[in-house]
C-alpha cells in the first residue's frame, strides 16, 4: 500500500518503512511522532482513493529519525570591471521522517 501526503505544499509518495526527508519542523525531537493528515492519493493492491483534494479520514504517521543540513549552496554574482562582487551561502535544514503506517 502506498499514499501520496501534502506537507506544506510539498507531495511524497511514501510507503510503510520509507524514510522522508522534508523542511525543518521546528519543534519536534527525536522520536517524536507526526501525523499527516493531508492524503492526496491512497493506493495498493486492488482499488485506490484519489482525494477531491484530499482523502477524507486518511492519514500517515511517522517517527522523527533526525534532523539534519542539507548541503551548502553557494551563490554570487558579479559586475564586470565595476568591482562589485557579492557571495553567500545556504544550507537548508531537512528532518527524516520514517514512515510507520498508512491509515485509511
């Protein structure tokens, strides 16, 4: 059985045991649990739901693994011979979720 989730604008299509890695919760430690409640799509073996837009009284949880830092991403951008040179970087924050159970 897999289902496809909406979290904060971003969709994944998850499985039970998959591991996610979606934006920052802030909030959330270690071994917390997540539920989310925005099911787009659940599917399997013989019939699926396709939500209008969202399956009702569907849901997925997880378990937080970690939170982590993605790479570092740098950019910049300069003007030819007017001595104008500027640089920064980034690093986005991700948290791993591991998916326990699809509900629905």
């Amino acid at each position: 059985m897999y289902a496809v989730v909406d979290d904060r604008n971003q969709q994944y299509r998850v499985q039970p045991g998959d591991r996610i890695q979606i934006h920052l919760r802030a909030g959330v430690a270690e071994g917390d649990a997540i539920t989310f409640d925005k099911v787009c799509v659940l599917g399997g073996e013989g019939a699926g739901k396709i939500g209008t837009p969202f399956v009702s009284g569907a849901s997925v949880t997880g378990k937080v693994v970690r939170q982590l830092k993605g790479p570092k991403v740098i950019t910049g951008k300069w003007k030819r011979r007017k001595n104008s040179r500027r640089r920064r970087g980034f690093r986005a924050q991700y948290t791993v979720v591991q998916i326990e159970s699809i509900n629905g």
